[in-house]
C-alpha cells in the first residue's frame, strides 16, 4: 500500500519539534557523561520528574515562560532554539523535496544539528553519534535513493580515507594534531549520505564557513589568535547540509 504524501510532509515537519527537545537533552548529557536513554527527564534546580504537559516541544517552554513550575528556574533556552531549529530543518525539507525523500532529509539535517552543536561546544564528534550516522546514510542511499550499493560504500572510504590522510600528513610534518580524531569518520559518514562526487563541495562549503568564522573573530578581537581552535566538525554539518539541499557545485555552475 503507497503511502500518502501528506504523511511524509506532515512527519518531516511535526516531529521537528520533538527531535529538537531530544537533541537539546543529548547535548548537555553526552558531554556531561549523564544517562539520557533510560531516565527521566527532570529539573535541574529541584530534582522533579518533568510530566507530558511540561515536555510539549516550543508550547510548554512558552506557557512557562522559561522557568519550572515547581522552583522557577530557568528552562536552558537551547530547549526552545532547538526546537524552532529542528522545526524549521523539517520544513525546509518537506519545501525541497516530497515523499520518504523528505524525511530522510530531515534526518540528516537533524543529525548534523546536533553533532554541529557538540563539537562548535567541546571540539568532539562521538563515535556513537558518526557511526551510526554513516549507518542509516547506507541506509537511505539504497532504500529510498536507491544507489547501488558501492555509491555509499565508495562515499564513506573516500571521506574518511582524504582526512585521515591529511590529518596523517600534517601530524608528521607539523608534529602536533591539525584534525580532531572524529573529523574522518564525520566526513565518512557524510560520504555515505551524498556519494564521493559530492564531497569536494562538502569540504569546500565547510572551508567557507571556516573562513567567515575566522574573520568575523579577526574582526571583532582585531588581533590574530594563531592558537585558536575552530570546531571543522561544525563547518563539515554546514557543508553537507548545503551540498545535499543544493547539490555539488559543479552542477551549480555547471
């Protein structure tokens, strides 16, 4: 039996919300070595269990103006900035594209959501979060783009192959780390999602963005900080978030 339309777009949009409440959790937990399968979510001033009526994704954070119910203090706002992300990332898909095409897009755009928060606030891009992103990319490119199977298999060894080279190559010629050790699989598991073709306009669109955050700090500190660290794992998210909605660049251009 087809499924209808509507539910793809009404999927891609609606869970939106509710995946960005998830991704603001997991981005305080993970860090923060906290459970976050098992238990409950609670608050953090006083300790109480947060009910349905207190998780309801934007509506909740608004009709509490930001604060518990029970001790009044303040909901963390990247619960509500999230939210309105995830939200926003669902429409964007469900506009560029129909189907199970969308949502699979949103997937992505989420996932690199909230491994772009992460590493941009710890500089660190957990294997359990890239793998498994590589994973279902496999996933999506046979089932519902129907790739053969070495499009996503040559994708991931070619992203993950080109870091890891360069992060080899300048560890040994520098004598000190250029790339963060997750930064291959990242790219890896973006491979799998956009195929190898795509990635030199992943890379690019992610150069880019690094150089606008560097030069927006050169411009605001007006002094160059040669030890400063830039999180490549969140202009990488940039990148193969741009390059999927867009397509390579070679077929903008072209």
């Amino acid at each position: 039996m087809q499924v209808p339309e509507i539910f793809w777009t009404f999927a891609t949009i609606g869970l939106g919300p509710f995946v960005g409440s998830f991704i603001g959790l997991l981005t305080l937990r993970l860090p923060a070595e906290r459970p976050w399968a098992a238990s409950r979510s609670a608050c953090d001033g006083c300790g109480r269990k947060l009910g349905p009526l207190d998780l309801v994704p934007i509506a909740s954070f608004v009709a509490l103006r930001g604060r518990c119910r029970s001790c009044g203090a303040t909901i963390p706002r990247r619960y509500l900035l999230l939210e309105l992300a995830c939200l926003g990332i669902g429409a964007w898909s469900a506009l560029a594209f129909a189907g199970p095409i969308a949502l699979a897009t949103a997937v992505f755009g989420w996932w690199l959501l909230l491994l772009a928060v992460i590493d941009a606030e710890h500089f660190w891009l957990p294997d359990m979060l890239t793998l498994p992103l590589g994973a279902v990319g496999f996933a999506a490119s046979l089932l519902v783009l129907h790739e053969p199977v070495w499009t996503p298999v040559l994708g991931a060894a070619i992203g993950f192959g080109t870091l890891w080279l360069l992060a080899f190559a300048y560890e040994r010629v520098r004598g000190r780390q250029g790339l963060g050790g997750g930064d291959p699989r990242l790219l890896g598991a973006i491979g799998a999602w956009t195929g190898w073709s795509a990635l030199p306009s992943v890379v690019v669109w992610a150069g880019l963005a690094g150089i606008s955050v560097a030069l927006a700090q050169l411009i605001l500190r007006r002094q160059v900080a040669t030890d400063t660290r830039l999180p490549f794992g969140t202009f990488l998210a940039i990148g193969a978030w741009l390059t999927w909605l867009l397509g390579p660049l070679h077929g903008l251009f072209g």
